[in-house]
C-alpha cells in the first residue's frame, strides 16, 4: 500500500509518556522570538530557517535551499510529571567562519550543541550543519538560537509566503512515487520524502518523534530533461549502515557524510547524507535500494 511521505510531521510526540498532560504554551510569544510562524502538526511547533542567502553551486548545480539549505528548529511541549517546558531540536545551516560564533552563543545561552558535520562536497561556498537541543521555556530557547544566528548571515525576518502553485517539475513524478513506494510533496519546486523508521527512536528515556529529525529525507531539484539532483538523509542503525553504503553506490549515487546527530539516541542512529545529478527515475530506482536495506514505516 502506498505510504504518505510528504508531510512533514508526525502526530506522535517529540517527548511522550504513556500517560500526563502537556502544559500550555504561549506559542505566540515563540513566533515572535523566532520572527516567523511555525509549521503545526499536533503538539510540534517547527520554524524553518532557509538559508535564502547563500548561493552555493555543486558540480554545475545551483543549490536551492529546499534540497539541502533548509534550517530549522521545532518544540514540543513536555509531558507532566515528565518535566516542564517544551523540548527543542535543530538543524542550522552555517558557514565555515560562522560556525564558530554561533556554537559560542548557543553554548553561553546554554543551548546543546549534538552535532557539526558536512552534509555536501565539493560545494562552493562550503556549508556546515550544527544540531542543537535544549529543554526549556521555548520562548527563551528561540531567544538563543535568534541571538546566536545573529552572529551569522542567516536571514531573521520570514520572507513574504510564495503565491499560486509551486514550479512544476520537469520529470515524472508520479513515476518517482511508483518507484520509490511512497508519495512525495513539490515544496517550492522541490520534490520531497519524508519517511520513518519503523521503531520508536528514544532519547533520555522518552519517544523521539520523526519530525524532530529521525525521518528519512529524500528531496529531488529538477535540472532539466527529465534530470534531479537529489540529496537528503538516509536514518540507519549500525548494522544497516555498509549495505546501505553499498546500495548507493552501485547505483551511482554519492555517499558525501556519516554521522550522528544525537548524544543519547536509543537505538543508535546514524545518518548517511547522498548526492547526485541524473535521470531522475534512475537515481529513484538507487534511493529505493538504499530503503529496501532499511527498517522503515513502508516495510510489512
């Protein structure tokens, strides 16, 4: 049966409990500290932060920030007795000389840092990714990540929403959806996927909710003639990661990082980011052998 992959969310909890109620939160407050509103799906806030700004080519391609410059921080509430506040998770695109400002500003505000890595090469100008976590009031986290971006060019003010129908795409992508068993979203011209793994992620002992950064991403730009360049994230265990490495590679796909994005993940995970730039139903064909290697929601 075909799987709904383009929403971007999961109804399930970023820190659930089988039990307790959430506190209310004044999520008014928290759009106006991270200057935008949140996409909502049940209790999780998430906040895009694109990095509109930069123009980064790679192997020809000019990078849109949907297939690999898509920044973002997301909150949910925490379940009583559990806790208080709203737990925090993020992706923030930086780069290389603002890598560390930001990091000093997080960590003086005391936000975590989980994570600095690559997840492209051979891109110009380089870009990193830093992951960062925090458990608190969440206007006051979105006050730090503000501040703290402030030391970078990353744009503060939401741009003006996009009117009419998103750009069409110039290759099959209802072939894509056959190929790859679910259905993807056209985001701004962007064909994405957005699939979870199978099992409960948990980390300090509650549920991990996929759209907190555990789901697997898959995002298409058409670069005509029915070509993409596709990049994104495959979420694997241990054990899954050197078939999956294979998998990408005997289909022409570029493995470009491996690593982790969370101190205290339970299972495991391990994220292996991809690129390439081809006929866009056969990079398809190589992204699904890389899911048939993986526990995921579209496995029976």
């Amino acid at each position: 049966m075909r799987q709904i992959a383009g929403a971007l969310f999961a109804t399930a909890g970023f820190f659930a409990a089988s039990c307790g109620a959430r506190a209310e939160m004044d999520w008014s407050a928290v759009d106006a500290a991270v200057g935008r509103k949140a996409m909502v799906s049940g209790p999780v806030h998430k906040y895009g932060l694109p990095r509109t700004d930069l123009h980064v080519t790679l192997d020809g391609v000019s990078v849109k920030p949907g297939l690999a410059l898509g920044g973002w921080v997301a909150f949910e509430p925490i379940v009583e007795p559990m806790g208080r506040g709203a737990a925090m998770m993020g992706d923030l695109v930086l780069t290389e000389s603002e890598v560390g400002p930001v990091m000093r500003a997080l960590l003086d505000g005391g936000v975590g840092v989980t994570g600095v890595h690559n997840h492209l090469l051979r891109a110009s100008p380089a870009t990193f990714y830093m992951h960062v976590a925090g458990e608190g009031d969440p206007a006051s986290l979105a006050r730090i990540v503000r501040d703290a971006l402030a030391q970078s060019k990353t744009p503060l003010e939401a741009a003006a929403p996009a009117g009419g129908e998103p750009p069409k795409l110039d290759f099959d992508a209802a072939k894509i959806d056959r190929i790859l068993g679910f259905q993807g979203k056209n985001n701004g011209g962007i064909y994405q996927f957005s699939i979870p793994r199978a099992e409960p992620v948990q980390a300090r002992g509650m549920t991990v909710a996929p759209a907190m950064g555990t789901a697997i991403s898959l995002n298409f730009q058409p670069t005509g003639e029915g070509r993409a360049a596709i990049s994104g994230d495959f979420v694997a265990l241990g054990r899954e990661v050197e078939p999956l490495l294979k998998a990408l590679q005997s289909n022409g796909i570029e493995v470009t990082a491996l690593h982790n994005h969370m101190l205290d993940d339970e299972p495991r995970l391990f994220f292996v980011h991809f690129w390439a730039n081809d006929d866009a139903a056969k990079l398809a064909k190589g992204l699904r052998a890389g899911l048939d290697v993986l526990h995921h929601a579209g496995h029976s």
